[in-house]
C-alpha cells in the first residue's frame, strides 16, 4: 500500500501506533522522535498495571496483558512483566463494600481474586500495618513491566515491519491543504504524508495549534517518591492503592515507591518546560506531597524513618474527564491523535494504537471510541481559563472514581 504514514512521538504511545499500523500493513509508516525513544513522560512511569471488573479500561487492560508477552518474543525484548497483585485498601466500610463487589466480579469471570482481613493483609506486605484497615481486597490481575522495556519492544517490533524510526528529528509544524494533511515538517526536511498520528503527549496542544485545532489536554505536576526502608522488599510483594485516599504503591528494585493523585493538581503553564526536556524531572513539591505522606503513614508507618532516596516529579498531560484522546480531528482528514493519557500511557498503550490502526483501515474501533473523541469537548478545548481549573481536577477525580 502507498500510503504514506508520519507518526509524531516516540513514547510507548507512538511506538505501539506504528507498530500496530505496520503489523497491519495500512501504510509506509515514519516514526519521527525529537529526542530519544521514551523521552518524553513514558520513561518516568512507574509502570503498574491494574485490571478491575467493569471499570475504566476494562477491555484496555486485558487487551495489553493478552499482547505483551507476544510482543516481547517479536521484538525479542525484555519487558519486565511481573504480576504481583495489586492490594485495594479500606479505611472503612463505606470503601470495603464497593471492593467486595469488585471481587465478586472478577470470581464470576474466572479472575483470581481473594478478600482480606487487615491481619491477612499484613502478612502480605512487610510495612504494612493492619490498624487502620477494615479489610483489603487482592486482586491478582495485576501488576507492573518496565515503560522502557515494553516502548523498546513496540520499537523493535515495528521495525521488523517495515517501520523507520528516526530519532534526534524536530517536528516544527503540520503541513494542511484543502482540509487534508500533506507533510509533517522537520528540522531535517519535509516528511510527505497522506496520514499524520499526533502522539507527542505534553507538546501534542502546542503543535496542532497553528492548525486551529485545539486539544483539551493540559500538563500537571505528577509525583511520586522512593523510600529505602530497613528492611528489603520481595519483587512479588503485592502493589497497593488506596482509592480514598488517592495513593499507589509498590517495592522497586526492594525499595518502596509510593505516589498520589493529588487535589488541586499543580498546573503548568506555556513555557514552563525547558527545551530540550528528555529524560528530565521537575523540582521537589514536598509541600503538595506532604498531606499524602502523612495519609501513607497509617498504612506503613515504617515509612516515617525510611530516609527518602527519589522524588519524581514528572509532568503528565491530563484531560477535563480523565479519558484519552485517540482519534481523528474531525477538521482535517488524515490527521489523528493519541495523546492527553492522564498518566496512564502504559496501561492505555496498546489499546491506543489498535483504536488508531481501526480508524486508518476504516473499520469499527475495537474499544469504545465515544469517551476517547478528541472532539467531545467542543469550543471549550479553546477555553484556557476552563481548561486548566479543570484539568487541575482531573487526577484525584478520575483516580478516585476508576479504583471504586
């Protein structure tokens, strides 16, 4: 097929688009990066996976843990693929009694799954205090892989198709003609394209709009910090989340990371990040952290003497609804976009570039393309002022509502 194909980004979104339209064979696809691979926010994720019965991302979930290991062998990749479970903590009754249903759920599907007395749960994890706890339900389809690993397989295995991959490449704008894309630029030269995937996360906003295209998407301050306790943590110990009180967590390389959706999200304004930005943090916010600290405290109160070796603050773009963007810009045709993934980029991956790959080959998306149309927003993605009050809102919101 002579179709011309530019994907722009090259996160774990921008390498499973091009390797799913190239497994596809919908194209000549081009993969333009203007760093390196997982530069961007991929290489700073903290990488967990959590599959719920019925929830946001159900079929999302499922879809990526069915590809992952299929996808290591073709891209002969390693990536990290550990399933520990994943511990949902309650604080009371009012929290339990949702998670009981969860479980319920599962079980009817044939899920492993199992409820927990707060002493039971202690037992699984060897900070963990049962003394503010009112049970825990496990949920054994979970757990975590390395964001580097699973973007260097998607890589490796779209270049066996076909793919070329151009790393340390600007892309300075989109070429559009009569309603339709024709070339993405680059400090390189023009790059000729029938079809343009916009994948490029924080600066996704920034690039569509010389072409009047606003995306609602905004960057948040996103965090979270590791913790060397006295005592090593096992790689199987269980991850955590504490869905009321907007906290995650899990052991890294025996240490303990930990981290929040946090209240009134820090936003970033134009211009904030440096240029260049690869594999770069923003400063410490311990006081936005602290509160979540404290909060973490009744649960793993060895945490308080536990001298604090990483604090990670990656920005993240995030939406007004906590939903992604995957689709067309209905304004112009050939052009789509992947981005706006409220730091669930890995989780959202593969499902994101099949939805994509449905969408060029012209045939119903896989997953629910409703709640992901970049267009739901209307005239107020334009609106500044609305955008970041409520995307401020969006991490503790769609955290919160996704884990009850």
């Amino acid at each position: 097929m002579d179709r011309r194909i530019v994907v722009i980004g090259g996160g774990v979104v921008g390498c499973s688009v091009a390797w799913h339209l190239a497994s596809r064979q919908l194209g000549a696809v081009t993969l333009v990066e203007k760093e390196s691979l997982g530069a961007g926010t991929t290489w700073h994720s903290a990488g967990n996976v959590t599959w719920k019965p019925g929830g946001d991302r159900d079929a999302e979930v499922l879809y990526l843990l069915d590809t992952v290991e299929g996808l290591a062998r073709e891209g002969e990749q390693s990536i990290g693929w550990l399933r520990t479970g994943r511990m949902f903590l309650a604080r009371d009754e009012e929290v339990l009694a949702p998670l009981r249903d969860m479980a319920d759920a599962a079980r009817a599907r044939g899920f492993e799954t199992e409820m927990l007395t707060p002493e039971a749960a202690a037992g699984r994890h060897p900070l963990l205090s049962p003394a503010h706890l009112a049970g825990v339900w496990l949920n054994g389809t979970s757990g975590r892989l390395d964001p580097a690993g699973l973007t260097a397989a998607y890589a490796r295995a779209a270049r066996r198709h076909g793919v070329e991959i151009v790393e340390n490449c600007r892309v300075d704008g989109i070429a559009a003609e009569g309603g339709r894309v024709q070339a993405v630029r680059t400090d390189a030269g023009d790059l000729p394209a029938d079809v343009v995937v916009v994948c490029s996360g924080l600066w996704s906003r920034d690039l569509l709009a010389p072409l009047d295209v606003a995306l609602a998407q905004w960057g948040c301050e996103h965090f979270y910090v590791i913790a060397e306790p006295g005592e090593r943590i096992a790689r199987e110990t269980p991850s955590f989340v504490s869905p009321a009180d907007l906290l995650y967590g899990r052991e890294d390389v025996g240490n303990f990371l930990f981290g929040c959706f946090d209240e009134a999200a820090v936003t970033l304004e134009p211009g904030a990040l440096p240029d260049p930005f690869a594999f770069t943090l923003l400063d410490a916010n311990w006081d936005k952290f602290a509160p979540y600290f404290e909060k973490i405290l009744d649960f793993f109160p060895a945490l308080e003497e536990a001298p604090i070796r990483r604090f990670v603050n990656g920005p993240e773009s995030f939406t007004p609804d906590g939903h992604p963007l995957i689709g067309g810009v209905g304004s112009i045709d050939g052009l789509y976009v992947a981005t706006g993934m409220n730091s669930h980029g890995v989780t959202i991956s593969a499902a994101a570039g099949h939805n994509i790959a449905d969408l060029i080959a012209g045939v119903p998306p896989r997953f629910d393309a409703v709640d992901y149309d970049p267009g739901r927003f209307g005239a107020r993605a334009g609106d500044v002022a609305w955008l970041r009050a409520t995307v401020a809102d969006a991490p503790s919101g769609s955290y919160r509502e996704s884990n009850l």
